[in-house]
C-alpha cells in the first residue's frame, strides 16, 4: 500500500486490522538533540550530540558527566519513543532532583532492557510514580543515598516492569529498619528477580534475615558482601533459611560473601547453607577471617555432599596463609578428588 492508499478501498468493513509500530517518523535522536537546545535557547554539547549518534548504531547510550537542568532537559527530550534503544548508562551523572525531567519519557523507551542510575544522588521521593519500561531486565540504583524508610517509593517502581532480573541497590545507606514497614510489596516487587546486589548496606543478622525472607527462591546470584558492621555468630542463619527453603528449588549458583567479619564459627552454618545449594559453582569470602582449620572444613562438606562448587575465592583472608596452611590443603586436594 501506498500512504495515500485508503483503509476502505483493500478491507472490507467487517475485517479487522492488527498493526505493529516498527518506527516513528522522528528525526534521530542526535538531530532532535540540536533542534531541540535551540528551541529552548539552552546550550548546544557537542559531544552530547556525538554521544547520542554513536548510540544510534550501538543501541547503548553511556554517559558519565553531570546532568544539569539545561544539559538533561533537551537530552530527554531527544530520548522520547526512542524504539531501538537498548541500554542506558547514567551513571556519576548528579542527576538529582533533575530526575523529575526523566521520568515521563521512561516508560516511552519501549525496548529498554537496562537502566544504570547509580550515583545520582537520587532521593526515595524522586522515585515518585515512575513507570519503568515494560521490558526493562537490569535495573541499578547503587551508592543513590535512599537510606531506610523507601520501601514504599521502591517497590512500585519495580513493580511496574514485570520482567525485571537483575537489581543493584549496594551502598544506598540501608539498614534493617528499612524492612520495618513494606515487606510485602517488596517480597512481590521482587518475586521475579535472579540477580540481586545488597552489598555495602548495614543491614546486620537482623535485616539479612529479613531481606532473604522476601527474596524468591529464583534467584541465582546473592551478593551479601560489608552488610555487617562486625563480627556475630548468627550472622548466616537467615541464609542457611534461605537455601533450606526450597532444597532442591534452591537455584542460587553465586554467594558473594566479601568483608562480613566471617570466622570459623561461621563454617558449620555456611557448610548448611552449602550443602542445601547443589547448583552452587561460586562462593566469595574473601577479606574475611577464616583460617585454613576453616576452609579445610568447609570443603570437606562440599565434597560429602558432592556439591558442584568450582570458584572459592579467599582474596585478603590473611589468616588462611599460616598455622594449618597443608590441612587446607589436604581438603583441596579431597575436594579435587570428588571433581
């Protein structure tokens, strides 16, 4: 058909027509950048306008540069229905309560699948009637200070992508009061996700317990790494809870363990927790204080449980490194054997 072709003149009236929308009749996006400064009378970046032609080929537009008022507001503009867009990295930007100027064109970015807002002095009030892309996968909100009490701004954002995998929200100045209200919105919020980053919170045994609670037993990478601020025996029971919650339907395959004041007295839970994993390939305790005493147990039970761990990583476990050194060792060796 022709554009001057009418509806009427090929369908009869009684057919129905089911249509696709492939492309809009939009300038690029870098031209509609520069069009768009000068309308407004606000200054032309070049390199904004280079950044946003490459990211017409590559699908992914990175940026790592403050995002002020008159830079952010004719950028967005030029972002609106924007189909073919992949990826957006913001990240370092001090977006701030600019923010408001993005939001009306997310949910427009129909194809979507990641959004990087780390680092954007975002507060939990900005994340106000947000709509995320409908087929946004990764979504990273880290070192944004949210601190406690965002639970009610948060969840609905995530809500409203029903495929969303993959979450960063280390380093947001969290505790475990952040779960005092709101658990069962985040628990749904979060009932589809397989990737999940909560590292750098101070969320202590307590909020740990809390958090693992309302993670789906989906998930397959867990990173738990300086969410305490000290040493504490119980500090893995919420996840020895967790991995003995579905057994078998457990599908967590990485543990990021790194710098929560682990010692020996933590093995026998984390030797729980493993042996209820059987897809765990990778375990993270590194800038932790096991000693060889420790690893040599722990990989004892890895073995008699013929679990299919292939990646500890000890980076800075400097007590490894000592008295008990070739008992550690031994228990390699062993592990090797079940291999």
């Amino acid at each position: 058909m022709d554009r001057t072709d009418l509806l009427e003149d090929v369908l009869a009236t009684t057919d129905s027509l089911h249509g696709v929308v492939l492309s809009w009749p939009y300038k690029p996006s870098h031209e509609r950048y520069l069009e768009i400064s000068k309308n407004l009378g606000f200054p032309v970046y070049k390199n904004i306008a280079t950044i946003l032609h490459r990211a017409e080929a590559t699908k992914s537009l990175i940026l790592r540069m403050p995002l002020k008022f008159k830079i952010i507001t004719p950028l967005v503009g030029s972002l609106k229905s924007w189909l073919g867009l992949r990826e957006i990295v913001f990240a370092g930007c001090k977006i701030g309560e600019n923010f408001n100027v993005f939001k009306p064109v997310l949910n427009t970015l129909k194809s979507l699948s990641l959004l990087n807002l780390s680092q954007n002095c975002l507060l939990p009030v900005y994340l106000e009637n947000i709509v995320l892309p409908p087929n946004l996968d990764s979504l990273n909100l880290a070192h944004n200070p949210f601190q406690d009490h965002s639970l009610r701004f948060l969840s609905p954002v995530l809500m409203s992508s029903p495929v969303l995998s993959t979450l960063d929200l280390s380093y947001c100045s969290f505790t475990h009061r952040l779960f005092n209200t709101g658990c069962i919105e985040f628990t749904q919020a979060i009932s589809g996700l397989t990737d999940l980053n909560i590292a750098g919170n101070d969320l202590g045994p307590e909020g740990i317990e809390i958090l693992l609670k309302c993670c789906p037993t989906t998930l397959t990478t867990l990173n738990l790494s300086a969410t305490v601020s000290g040493s504490d025996g119980n500090l893995l029971k919420g996840l020895v809870s967790f991995c003995q919650r579905g057994n078998q339907e457990t599908r967590l395959e990485t543990i990021l363990l790194r710098n929560c004041y682990l010692s020996d007295i933590n093995i026998p839970d984390l030797c729980t927790a493993v042996s209820s994993l059987p897809r765990l390939k990778k375990l993270d305790l590194s800038s932790n204080g096991v000693t060889p005493s420790g690893v040599h147990q722990l990989l004892t039970r890895v073995a008699e449980t013929d679990r299919q761990l292939t990646d500890l990583l000890l980076d800075n476990c400097h007590m490894v490194i000592g008295q008990g050194y070739e008992e550690m060792v031994n228990g390699v060796k062993i592990l090797m054997d079940w291999l």
